[in-house]
C-alpha cells in the first residue's frame, strides 16, 4: 500500500505551525519515520489497559488494526471469554489475525469455577511461550487481569516472562484490577474511568457492533 | 499443551434492525492513550457485523496515512482525514475555523443522510474547544440523528455539555506513559 497518493512518506512535509496552541498535530520529524523498524530498533512496551469504564478492550482492538495494517504479526488471546464469533472475532478473520477465546465465558453466578480457572492456567502456559518467544511483534493478552487478580494465574510468573521476552516486542494486557505489581512492570498504563455509562443509568444492553 | 476453540454455539447477539436498536452517543476523552484506539476497536467490531461505517477526522491532515488507514480500507471502510491537504493549527484563526466547518459540513451530511450505523467523528472536541464549532449546535445536530445510529465522539477535554449529552463517557486516565516517564515516542502499530 506504500506509494499511494496519501502516503505520508511520499507527500512534501506540511508547513509546521508556529502557533503554541496544543493540539495532535501530525509532524514527520525525520524521513521514515512511519516505517515500522526492525525490531531491535523498536522499544517494545509492555501496555495495561485497566479501569472499570468501557475500551479496554476495544483499545486493544484498535491497536490490533493498527499493527495489522502495518503488517505486523498480531495476535490477540482472551482469558476468561468464551465467545468466538463476536464482531472483532470476524474482522480479524477477514485481516487473518487470530483472536482466540481461552475461557469458558462469564464466572458471575458460578459457583464452581475450578474449570476456569484450570483453563486459564492452560491459557497462560500456550500464552507464556509466545511472549517468550517473541512469537508476535504484538500480542495482546484480553482480561488477563481477571485470573491474576483471582489468583489463577500468579502475577510474578507473568511479570518474569514478560522481562524475558525478545526486545522489540510489544505486549498488551487487558482487564479491571491489575496487580500493582503489573503496573509497576508496565511501561503505558491507562485507567480507563467511567464517566458516564447508558446500560447502568437506562437499563440497555450490550449491543452487537458495539460491545461484543 | 494446545489452545483451542472453547465455543459451543454462535453468539446470541444480533444486529437489531435501525428502528429498534438504541442508537448511542459514545464520547472517549481524558488525557490518557485510547480515546481514537478505542474508536478504531468500535470499528473492528462495527465491521465484524457489516454495520455501515464512516470515520471522519478533525486535526489529522489529508496526508495522514497511519495503520488504520490501510486496514481499515482492507475492510472497505473508509476513514477521511478533514484536513484536505491543510494544515491544521495554523496562525490564521479564520482558515483553522473554516476548515473545521468544512469538515462538519460534510460531516452533517453524512449524518442526515442515515447511510452510517455507526459515525466516528475522531478528535472533533478540539473544533469545540477552539471555538471552531459551535457546541450547541453540534449537540443539537447529534441529538437530532436518524435513529440507530451510533455517534463516537474522541478527543480531549470534551466539554460539560457533550458529556451531558452522551450516552457513555470514558475518560482515558494516564497511569503511566512511556513519552512522559521515558521519552519513548510514537511508534508505528501502536499510536499509528
């Protein structure tokens, strides 16, 4: 796709502004600045999107696309979430990105929770190995925070693997209540609040396109 | 030991037909990272349903070609940076001001016409908070849709008015931030 018209790379640079008003105003600094480097030349980040309001996830998502766009391997793994077929789940097939469900769906009203959290451990150890590896230039671990939280899955574990995984690789992790300890290792970290939200004040459910 | 597929049936949830479907006011805003990521994960799902989508951005130039641009056309879905080949931010108050009715021109257009289930309008707080745009008359305008359709609204600073409007409101918080503790900066696949 490089080479088009709107390429970025092959468009004369604008005028910069000179007014001191701030505002996401998009600069290239230097030539190539938009490629993705190889990735000893990348800072691999470790990412935490945390909070109880909603985009944890579907700012994971975003950034699924973006990486998929640049063509970087991305691959998005989702603890505790049964469903396959939610809208994300059939946008990545079409981009031949992998998102897979680890879990068994939603633990509210459950007693019994052995088999989750047996599934997240599962989830965790096929996980351990990607980040390891450096399987994907970005992986994204959905609501991982959940069994760490719970203790399924112990926090330290996670925290050494991502320590040890290849330089340039980026690692998402996703979910309410991350560990401290999680935060601390991390290198972004966004809370994501609840200002305001229409399915507590008006009684709506989840929509199709929106929420799943 | 392998990862598999764990479902047993195909999700409950279906699209509801215009008439009968809540047509939401979503506005991410804060100053954390997230608010168009967010959006641009809406998209993803938006598209998983073959919802019609239209994403339009205030600030970002004509030239803009991130990630998302390129994915997003491998999904058909066209995203329309407003810039048209302008510069935004200029010293010329007047050219910033008629650019950003330029682009909500087109954007009330797409609005009216009910084409869009679902309508991203990235980074449009900052044409409200600039005097650009008309606040009220924007909120007038987004209240007034065709029915069904989802509005997303992203920027910082979204002011009292639009969050009274809205359906959801999520304030991205920064906890930490990889520019701001380590000088890291933006890198292609993750801010574009």
């Amino acid at each position: 796709m490089t080479g088009s018209r709107n390429d970025p790379l092959t468009q004369p640079e604008p005028p910069a502004p000179a007014s001191g008003r701030k505002a996401p105003v998009p600069k290239r600094k230097q030539p190539g600045r938009y490629r993705v480097p190889p990735r000893e030349q990348r800072h691999g980040l470790v990412i935490v999107n945390t909070g109880d309001g909603k985009g944890k996830t579907t700012a994971a998502l975003g950034l699924l696309l973006r990486a998929a766009g640049r063509e970087m391997s991305v691959a998005m793994y989702q603890f505790v979430k049964r469903m396959d077929d939610g809208g994300e789940h059939r946008t990545a097939e079409r981009l031949g990105v992998d998102i897979l469900p680890l879990g068994a769906g939603c633990t509210l009203g459950r007693d019994d929770l052995s088999d989750d959290a047996a599934l997240a451990r599962v989830g965790w150890t096929h996980c351990r190995g990607l980040v390891e590896r450096g399987e994907y230039d970005v992986l994204i671990l959905d609501e991982l925070t959940l069994p760490l939280a719970w203790g399924w899955i112990d926090v330290a574990e996670v925290i050494a693997a991502l320590r040890a995984r290849p330089a340039g690789t980026h690692v998402v992790i996703t979910g309410r209540h991350a560990p401290p300890a999680l935060v601390d290792a991390a290198d972004l970290v966004t809370e994501m609040r609840l200002v305001r939200h229409a399915y507590v004040d008006r009684g709506l459910r989840a929509q199709a396109g929106i929420e799943v | 030991m392998s990862v598999r597929r764990t479902s047993i049936r195909p999700n409950r949830y279906r699209v509801a037909d215009r008439a009968d479907r809540e047509g939401l006011l979503i506005v991410n805003t804060g100053d954390g990272k997230g608010k168009t990521t967010a959006a641009l994960g809406l998209l993803v799902r938006a598209a998983g349903y073959d919802l019609s989508i239209g994403m339009f951005q205030f600030i970002k130039s004509a030239s803009t070609r991130y990630g998302e641009h390129v994915a997003a056309e491998q999904l058909g879905i066209e995203i329309v940076p407003l810039g048209d080949g302008f510069t935004w931010l200029s010293d010329n108050i007047a050219e910033d001001r008629a650019l950003a009715e330029r682009g909500w021109a087109r954007v009330r257009e797409a609005l009216d016409s009910g084409r869009f289930d679902v309508l991203i309008l990235d980074e449009l707080t900052y044409c409200l908070n600039f005097g650009w745009l008309d606040t009220a008359t924007v909120i007038d305008a987004l209240r007034s849709r065709p029915r069904g359709t989802h509005v997303v609204v992203t920027g910082r600073d979204a002011p009292q008015a639009l969050i009274g409007a809205a359906d959801i409101v999520t304030e991205m918080a920064v906890v930490k931030h990889p520019y701001r503790d380590h000088g890291i900066g933006a890198q292609p696949g993750i801010e574009l």
